[in-house]
C-alpha cells in the first residue's frame, strides 16, 4: 500500500466530512437556539 496514496484518500476524506460535519453542528445550534428562544 502507498502512503502517499492512503494519505491523499484520508484528506479527501476529510474535506468532505469536515464542512459536512460543521454543518451539521451549526443547523443542530441553531435549531436549539431557536427552540430555547421561543419558549
């Protein structure tokens, strides 16, 4: 197996996920936010 390659899919992988992940947790926040504001 080549490194360079492993390593090349994982930061892919990465940059796919991070935003996903981000994203994920900034709709989660807001959705709180609104919940705890409107009660």
């Amino acid at each position: 197996m080549n490194p360079i390659y492993l390593w090349r899919n994982l930061s892919l992988r990465w940059k796919i996920l991070l935003p996903f992940i981000g994203g994920v947790l900034l709709f989660s926040a807001v959705t709180l936010w609104h919940s705890f504001r409107t009660t």
